[in-house]
C-alpha cells in the first residue's frame, strides 16, 4: 500500500497523497481529527499494510494518525520542520550574539 502524506494548508482541506507518486488518495472535510474518519473507514483492515507517515506537526493531525496507524513509522513532512527552523534560528543567533 503506498505511503500516506498528510498535509494541511490554512483555508484548504486536509490531504493525503501517496508519496511514492505524488497522486492525491483522499481529502476530508473539517479539523483533522474528524476530517480523517472517513479515511480510516476507507482504509479498513488495510491499515495495517501502511508502514510510515509523513505527516503535520499539529497534534491534531498526529493524535489521530498515531491512533489509527499505530505501527507505522512517522516523519514529520519537511515543509513544517523547515519553518520551525527556520523561525527558530533568528532567536538563537540573536541569543548566541547576545
């Protein structure tokens, strides 16, 4: 089964692509944690074959993946990490020069 990526942009749905090939697999509707129900539903038994995540940084997202994809390996999708750092830095540079 491909990967799932889950994304959320403000004002936009949340989304899952398949990140071997890029092609949209699901978008829901509403917060993350009600907007993936129907994913799960979709998925099934077939959860289980899902062997990592790529998924948001909000709790919102990562509570209820975890909870539907307990074995799956997560990574953090590298658009959030590099904003974290990114925002990050500038306080810790200041702080090095300090």
């Amino acid at each position: 089964m491909p990967y799932p990526g889950v994304s959320r942009t403000p004002g936009l749905r949340p989304a899952v692509g398949d990140l071997y090939s890029g092609d949209p697999v699901f978008a829901g509707d509403g917060k993350a944690g009600t907007a993936l129900k129907p994913l799960w539903e979709l998925l099934g038994g077939r959860r289980g074959r899902i062997e990592a995540e790529a998924i948001d940084m909000s709790p919102a997202f990562m509570k209820p993946v975890r909870g539907n994809l307990p074995d799956a390996a997560v990574t953090l999708d590298h658009f959030h990490v590099v904003r974290l750092m990114s925002t990050s830095s500038g306080s810790w540079t200041a702080a090095m020069a300090g």
